[in-house]
C-alpha cells in the first residue's frame, strides 16, 4: 500500500533509509505512556501562551485584536 505511487500516500523504497529514524521515533513517541508524557508538556507551554501573547498585543497596542470567548 505505502509502496504503490497511485495511492494518495505513497513512500518511494529509496527513501526508507532516510525516513526509518523518524519512524523509528514516531512510533516510540506514540506510546501511550509517552505520548501522555509529551500532552503534558504541551499543556504546560499552552497555558502559558496567552499570557505571553497578551503580553506582546498590548505592547504593540493591538490587544482588541483578541476576542475572547468561552472559558
């Protein structure tokens, strides 16, 4: 399948040395153990990001370019 050129996702062979480290990782990142381990971490930057942007809009004077809604 992932051989075949006519499918929408395709992979040439010659690739697959190249592509394998990031394969090998995508599959070891995608654990469930690690993958929680990494939402985490994504949490922890997320929160902190409208803060941090409000921080650059209002030094730029542009804060009503934000529209809050919701929570």
């Amino acid at each position: 399948m992932l051989m075949d050129p006519r499918n929408p996702l395709s992979i040439c062979w010659w690739h697959l040395p190249a592509a394998l480290p990031c394969f090998i990782r995508f599959t070891l990142n995608s654990q469930r153990r690690r993958a929680e381990e990494i939402s985490l971490s994504l949490e922890t930057i997320y929160c902190q990001i409208l803060d941090a942007y409000a921080k650059v809009l209002e030094a730029a004077n542009a804060r009503d370019l934000i529209v809050h809604r919701g929570n």
